[in-house]
C-alpha cells in the first residue's frame, strides 16, 4: 500500500481535506449558486456500512463534493439544507467514492481530492479520451468490496457525465457481490452551473438540485442485466426517462 492510500484511511486527514475543500467549496453551492436538497430523511436509519449510493453524473467533482457537504450537515442534525457549514468543524469520513484512477491523477487538485476518500479503479472502455476495450481488473472491484464492507460508497453507474449512458456492468456485479443497500440519487443542475472538469463557474444563479430516493428493493439473486436496469431506472438515467423533461433536452444539446 502506497502512502497515497495509506493517507486516505487516516480519519485526520480526511477530516482536514474535507474542512479545506468543504470551505473553499461552499460559497459555489449555496451562496453563488443555489442548492435544493430533498429525501436526506431517508439517510437517518442506514446502517454504518454496506451502503452504495448510485446516481447519475454531470462534472468530475462538484457531484461528489456536494454529497459530502450534504452527508456532513445531516450528521450535525440537519434535514434538507445546509445552512451554515459549522459541519466541517467535525465531518462525515465514513465514506468513500469510485473515480477513474485517470481523472483522480489529472493535476494537484485531483491528487489532493484523492485523499478524501477516492476508490480508484481503471476505466475498461476508455483510457486518455480514447474508446478502448479491455477486461475489468479484479483489484478494482476487490478495493470497491473493501470499501463497502467498513463504510458508505458513491458510484456513478454510467461512469460518464454523458445523460443516458448506458450503465456498466460492474455496479450490478457490485451489488449482488455484497448484497449492500442501495440509495439512489437523482443530481440536475450542476452541469449548467460547472464546467465538466473543474469547479469553475459556467452560469452563476444556478439551481442545483440533490434528491436522495428510498434504498431501493433488490433481488440479489437476479440477473446482472436485470439489477443494472433497475438501477438506471432508479437514477432516472433509462429509456423511459429520456427526454422526458426539458432540462434534459437542454442537457443534451448543451453537449
């Protein structure tokens, strides 16, 4: 195990990243912009581990930072809101997120990112903004069941901030690996407000909007194909869903 790895399983650290990267990010999400934030209610009961959080995608950071600010603030009792962000005195670290080891070792803010608690694994179908096809490392998904087994996890099923991609595979084979409890979360608003890559404003006044769904009910026995579906249903990413409202017109022909 690297230092790199051996630092983001430290609490402290953790603690410090999210304070940092919670202070710097916080003015962009409630004050320039503004955040809608509904279902935390449901976050309250969920056991301390084997819980993954699948949602749909729309910039390389923003989402994930977004989900710590809000799982922070529900720790210090709060419902629905943020408020002031006293909640990074003393944050939520039992989580981690999967993230392309080729996004997280982009630049020094990625890397820095990185110890916030970033389950790295290698894209299959794409490698340096080129379509590739390789086969799923083992070792990605073994550091994946590590993760669920002590803590909560976020994955981006599609693993693209493309609207609706298709999803991958390995988010099914996850789930009937570990049999965890499954939260969907259904994200707008943040590709209008960021770009892609970074955390630099596109259009400020933004309305971002987080909805956090009842853990879904699973059959762990089924098939992959029939959970992935499921899935994508559950973070409004399916056929059904597609162009169903207006800002995911606007999403698409903002592409």
């Amino acid at each position: 195990m690297n230092l790199t790895e051996r630092l983001k399983h430290l609490r402290i650290v953790r603690s410090f990243i999210y304070g940092v990267v919670g202070v710097i990010t916080y003015p962009g999400l409630a004050i320039i912009n503004k955040i809608k934030i509904e279902g935390t209610e449901h976050l309250k009961k969920l056991p301390r581990k084997n819980v993954l959080f699948v949602s749909n995608h729309q910039t390389y950071f923003a989402d994930v930072i977004t989900f710590i600010h809000i799982f922070c603030a529900v720790k210090w009792r709060k419902q629905n809101r943020l408020g002031v962000p006293y909640y990074l005195l003393n944050p939520f670290t039992n989580l981690y997120f999967v993230a392309a080891e080729e996004t997280m070792n982009g630049n020094w803010i990625s890397r820095l990112f990185k110890l916030a608690g970033a389950v790295t694994i290698k894209r299959t179908w794409r490698s340096e903004g080129k379509e590739v096809k390789r086969e799923l490392d083992m070792g990605d998904t073994i550091k994946i069941d590590k993760a669920l087994q002590k803590s909560w996890v976020i994955s981006f099923p599609q693993g693209t901030t493309k609207p609706f991609a298709p999803g991958r595979k390995g988010t099914a084979h996850i789930i009937k690996a570990n049999k965890p409890v499954v939260v969907p979360i259904v994200i707008n608003g943040f590709w209008r407000a960021f770009t892609k890559k970074g955390l630099n404003f596109k259009k400020r006044g933004s309305l971002l909007s987080v909805r956090f769904k009842e853990p879904m009910v699973i059959d762990y026995s089924a098939g992959v194909d029939e959970i992935l579906q499921e899935v994508m249903h559950a973070i409004e990413q399916s056929k059904e869903y597609m162009l169903k409202g207006k800002h995911h017109l606007m999403h698409a022909m903002d592409k």
